[in-house]
C-alpha cells in the first residue's frame, strides 16, 4: 500500500520573512494520518489554525498567501510564502504536518526549497498505517491571462513543462524551458536548491507596498539591468525555470494532496496556478479520489526521493 507519511521528531528553525523582513520561528511537528498540513500562527492568543486548501490561498502578490477564514476578524490572520514549504513537503511526499510559525509569514531562509528539505530530512519521515490519498486529474483543465496560461492533463504520475520569457539578458542566456517527470527526475538533487530571484530595479517599487523587506543576495538571486549579481553565480544552468517549477510544485501542493498530472504552464505564476486549482475542483468530473491498496498498481512518481521513509 502507499502510505501517508509525516515526519519523525520535532524540528525546528528561525529566518526572516522575505516580504515582511521580519525574524520567524519555525517548528515543524508530527501530525496523525488524514489530518493534513495544517498551519499554527502561534504568536497570537489564541494561536490560530489554518489548514492548508486550495480556497485558502487569498492572496498571490510576489508568493501563496493563506488566510484563517474569507471574512471577519480571522481573515486577516494570514501565512504568506508558503509555496517554498510547501514545495519541499510535496517534494518528499510529506501528507501530514503541524507547522507552528511566530509571525505572519515563513522565513525564507536561503530562497529555495532546499534549507526545508534538510530540515525535514533532519527530523526523519515516517509512513504511516492509511493510505496516501492522491488527486487525479481526468480531463484537461486550462486557465489563460494574456499570453500567460496554465493546464493540468491526465497523467499516471506527475510531471512539469515550464516555459518562461522575461526578456533579460542574464535570463535569456540560461535554459527558457524545463520538463520534468517525477518518475525519472530527483525533486531533492534537480529542483529543490533554486532560488527565487528579482531585480534591483524593482526593489523600490516592492518594498513602498510593503514587500522584499527581508530579500538579500542571502535569500535570491539578484540581477541589474545586464547581469547576475550574485558572487557565486547561478547552481543550476537553468535555475531560473527550475525555481518557477519549484514554486509551481508549492502552489500545488495547496490544493490539500498530491497530484496525479501533468501540469504545463506558459510565464504562469502563484495567481494562475492558483486559479487552476480552483478551475480543476469547480469541475466535478474533471477528477477523482485514487488511493494504491497493492505495489503492482501504484504510479511511480518522486521514485528518486520517495523509496526510503
């Protein structure tokens, strides 16, 4: 049977939020099967809960926001930047979990996702006695902004297309498109250590709404109007597109389960992977509950970073 999973001891780190610059804790803990991830905002009294779903995500400016409730006094109680977490528990197949954080976003500590898989490879996964609960996509579904769009297809497994076109030269110059195939793609060693990345242009403009007040060449990559900032340059030849199937991963993730897909997206973002989401369960037919009883029928998707619990 494939099983649920979660982690095995308590752990914890401590950052900076990347858009609120403020220092967070976060504790990661155990959760029983079938309770989900679930969010703790812990600085509060009482602390709040927000459980991790797709019509939780209320905002998607620069990351994946949840908010506690849609109105009164809880709506306002948020996590934002999500999507790196998220992406890292997706990625190691990680079904049940108490996250505790001190402040209304999680530290973003090195940019990517690979800082939570240490953390999480750290603490030790469990598999646990129920089994894994995937979605599975029956017919295509597409969302379009523009020249922008996204669409999850029918697929035995799960698997990513990414295409981006951001006119930079530094961008220009590395890989513009990706896909990769779970079956076949390790997410700790190909996906997982890609960092978000902006520009020093546009750092004003954020931070006058209240945003990147926590972002260093520490925590992204950074670029003029020419070039990559960075000291130590880029850890990937493509690094741009595969920090955008990263986040494409956590903005998935956010729907509550793991996917049965292929998901293929034209320059898409938090907001448009989050309206597919939606789209996809407004669409009754258009998925379906699978869960695998026996080894001979199950898919073989993260098989790389999924083998050992």
């Amino acid at each position: 049977m494939m099983r649920q999973r979660t982690i095995r001891s308590l752990v914890s780190t401590t950052g900076v939020g990347m858009h609120s610059g403020q220092r967070v804790e976060l504790t990661l803990r155990p959760a029983a099967a079938n309770t989900g991830i679930v969010f703790h905002r812990t600085d509060l009294e009482p602390p709040v809960d927000i459980a991790v779903r797709a019509d939780r995500v209320t905002d998607t400016r620069m990351a994946s926001t949840l908010s506690a409730a849609d109105t009164g006094p809880l709506a306002e109680v948020r996590v934002a930047t999500v999507e790196h977490l998220m992406s890292a528990l997706a990625g190691l197949g990680i079904d049940n979990l108490h996250v505790d954080v001190t402040a209304p976003e999680i530290p973003i500590l090195d940019g990517s996702a690979g800082s939570f898989v240490f953390l999480i490879q750290s603490a030790g996964i469990v598999e646990q006695a129920a089994p894994k609960r995937f979605i599975r996509v029956l017919e295509p579904v597409e969302v379009h902004e523009g020249d922008k769009w996204v669409r999850l297809s029918p697929s035995f497994g799960f698997s990513l297309d990414f295409t981006i076109d951001f006119g930079h030269p530094a961008i220009d110059a590395t890989g513009q498109r990706v896909h990769v195939d779970f079956a076949e793609t390790s997410y700790v060693r190909e996906i997982a250590r890609a960092r978000t990345f902006g520009f020093v242009q546009d750092v004003e403009a954020l931070r006058s709404v209240g945003l990147a007040q926590g972002g260093s060449f520490e925590n992204a990559i950074v670029m003029d109007e020419y070039r990559v900032l960075n000291s130590d340059g880029l850890r990937y030849d493509d690094e741009f597109v595969k920090h955008k199937i990263l986040d494409a991963i956590g903005d998935l993730y956010c729907i509550g389960h793991p996917m049965l897909a292929a998901y293929s997206a034209h320059k898409s973002g938090h907001a448009l992977n989050n309206r597919l989401l939606r789209e996809l369960l407004a669409r009754e037919h258009a998925w379906e509950w699978a869960t695998f009883s026996h080894r001979r029928d199950e898919p073989r998707l993260f098989a790389l970073d999924w083998r050992h619990a």
